[in-house]
C-alpha cells in the first residue's frame, strides 16, 4: 500500500487521496468486518436461546404454500388438540 497524499482544504479539513484500486480495497476489508460482526452477533443469539435455526425442510414446506401453522405444528411435534390445549383455542 502506498502512502496516500494529505491535503488541507481552504475550510481547513484534512482530506486523503489514494489509489482508486486501495480504496476499493479498503471498502471491501469493511463489508468482510461488517459480516464477520454480523455472524458473531446470530452466534450469541443462538447460544442465548435467543433465536433458532429452521431446517431448510421446513422453510421449503412454507415457500411451497403448505399451511405454515400445520407446518410448525408437525415441526414441533404438537398434535391439533395439543395446540389448541396450549392457545386454549378450539382444535379446528
């Protein structure tokens, strides 16, 4: 990398100008961070029960058009009547 040039506006601000192919660099070392913040974070939140992930057969059965509450049901292995006891909504 080379040494970018530092020049003083008439306002007094300091501004950097560098290669065209190192700024793009630069931005691209950014995004990497930012995604590798991103990660860390949905680990903590997994490791904390604070989210989960979904098997892709189940976000398949949805994206198809199957009914999702079934879907979840059958995913958490609830019949109707054990969800309707836990909502206290009716079965049907």
């Amino acid at each position: 990398m080379s040494k970018p040039d530092v020049i003083t506006t008439p306002s007094g601000d300091k501004m950097v100008i560098l290669p065209l192919t190192e700024y793009e660099l630069l931005v691209s070392a950014a995004e990497d961070l930012s995604d590798v913040r991103a990660y860390d974070r949905a680990k903590q939140r997994l490791a904390a029960g604070e989210d989960e992930l979904i098997p892709a057969e189940i976000v398949d059965r949805i994206i198809d058009g199957e009914n999702k509450l079934r879907v979840w049901r059958e995913h958490r292995g609830m019949s109707a009547k054990e969800l309707a006891d836990v909502t206290g909504l009716a079965a049907p």
